[in-house]
C-alpha cells in the first residue's frame, strides 16, 4: 500500500540541459509553495527544494566513494531526524548544519559543517569505520555515529529514506520530480556556469560536462543508473540553480510541466550511453 509522507517545511539528466524559457511562467507570480516529490511503487515522500537538494548532495558524496546504497538510507535518515534535511546554521549547543555536528566534539571547524558536501562526508567517514554497520537497523547504525541521547528516533524515517536514497541514486528513472514556483536565481551563461560549478562540487572535478550554448549543459554517462543519478540530482537542485529542463533519453522533466513525461528520444541508435541533457533560463532580454 503507497504511503505518502510530508517531511518537515513545505518544499525537486543523465547528460543534464537546462532548458531555456521561451516565455513567462505565469504560476511564478501565484501565491503557491514550491515542492518536490520522490516517489516509488511503495512510497511518496514529499520534501521542499532545499530538503531535495541536500538529499541529491548526501548521495553524491557517497556514489562519488562508491559507497553502498545503504550507506544513502542511513545518512538521509539520520539528517532527517537531527534537521530535517535543511542546513542549520545552529542547534543544541554548538552542533551545525545537516547532521547536527559539533566542532567541540572534533567534527570540524564550523565553516566546514555548514557545508553540506563535508558534512555528508564526515558522516560517511564516522560510518565505515563501524564494524558490521550494513546488518544493522538504521537506527543502530545512525546512532553508532551520532551517538545521540535518544537513539530510537532515527528508525522513524526508515522507510522514507529508504524512498529518497533509492531515488538518489538512481533507481528508479524518473523518481524525483519538482514543482518551482519561485523565479530562477541565476538566468542565462551565468546560470550554466554556476549549474557546472555546482556539479563538479557534488561529483567532483574529474566530471565532465560539455557546453550546449548559453544556457545548455550535457552530462555523459556510462549507463541508465548514473544517467537517472544526475538526472534526479539536476532536478532536484533545479530551485537553486536555475534549472528549467532536464533530458535523459525518452524522458523529459521541466519547469512548466512539474513532472517527467515521454518525449520523442531524437538520438539515433548507439552503443554509446545517452548524456543527461539540461536547460537553465535564458537570459532576460534589456528593455529597450
């Protein structure tokens, strides 16, 4: 039976192009909340676009490390209980950002905590080092890092976790999906250039991505699951970049539309995987 979860504030290819906008998008200017969903065949979590680009961050680092899968479900679970998947700047005591760390308790300066790919990092490193942690619940592995006066409370967002970690990294296509109703912040070069900084941030340098004009971005792949990673990874920080489109294969999500829908594929037949495709807003036109 699906479940539909709504976690904390209201609220997301694989040769990723940020679609240009031909046009106004008039629920820009309506009175309504941004949100993203990711959603399976046993579950729909619904996050806000700053809970959904965290979550694509938390399972970046840990694909970049070739981490197993479920090392993603314990971090996301463990964020969603000490944040609520947002980038505190406080908490109890001194502990900052996604994980509630403490530079007191030697988990870095306070500059770095606040930086979601270090934080995630350090988590994933406080993890491996725990013997037999992939056969235990999530609330033991969590707690065997946190170390946390209530221990009990992270097994709570086991299954949603579960949801949004399998859709980060990868499985299945077209999971993750966002409705912006908020203007882009950046438009045009300045939007692709800082999408690809972002990118690079996440997957690290080695990532290449080929210009597609003033506002497009093509990601290569080496099949259907780093494809759907980027792909949900672009979508989900659509609201923070700029994002207006993203292609993989037949399948296209975009501003407008809210959603992943059949497109023709256009891409004649090859034995070279298919690159997510993504679009930012073109650059608003000087009034004369």
């Amino acid at each position: 039976m699906r479940g539909r979860v709504v976690v904390g504030v209201a609220a997301l290819a694989v040769t990723g192009l940020v679609g240009a906008c031909s046009g106004g998008h008039s629920s820009f200017h309506e009175p309504l909340l941004s949100s993203c969903e990711v959603k399976t065949s046993d579950n729909d979590v619904q996050l806000n676009p700053d809970q959904a680009a965290n979550a694509a961050t938390i399972a970046a680092v840990a694909i970049r490390r070739q981490l197993p899968d479920r090392a993603v479900v314990v971090a996301i679970a463990t964020a969603l209980q000490e944040s609520k998947l947002t980038n505190l700047a406080g908490g109890d005591r001194d502990s900052i950002g996604l994980f509630q760390q403490r530079p007191s308790q030697g988990w870095g300066e306070p500059k770095q905590l606040s930086d979601p790919r270090y934080a995630a990092g350090a988590f994933y490193d406080h993890l491996m080092r725990v013997d037999g942690w992939q056969d235990m619940s999530v609330t033991e592995a969590a707690q065997a890092v946190q170390r946390s006066a209530h221990p009990d409370e992270y097994q709570k967002w086991a299954a949603e976790a579960e949801t949004v970690g399998t859709a980060m990294v990868g499985s299945p296509g077209g999971a993750v999906s966002c409705s912006l109703h908020d203007g882009p912040p950046r438009r045009g070069t300045t939007a692709r250039d800082a999408l690809a900084k972002a990118m690079r941030l996440d997957w690290g340098t080695s990532l290449i991505t080929r210009d597609s004009g003033s506002t497009g971005l093509t990601v290569p792949t080496d099949g259907q699951r780093s494809g759907w990673q980027f792909a949900h990874w672009l979508v989900a920080h659509a609201a923070d970049t700029g994002v207006d489109r993203v292609r993989y294969g037949a399948k296209q999500w975009t501003v407008e539309s809210g959603e992943w829908r059949t497109v023709k594929s256009g891409q004649a037949a090859s034995d070279t995987p298919a690159p997510v495709e993504a679009t930012v807003y073109a650059a608003k036109k000087k009034s004369n």
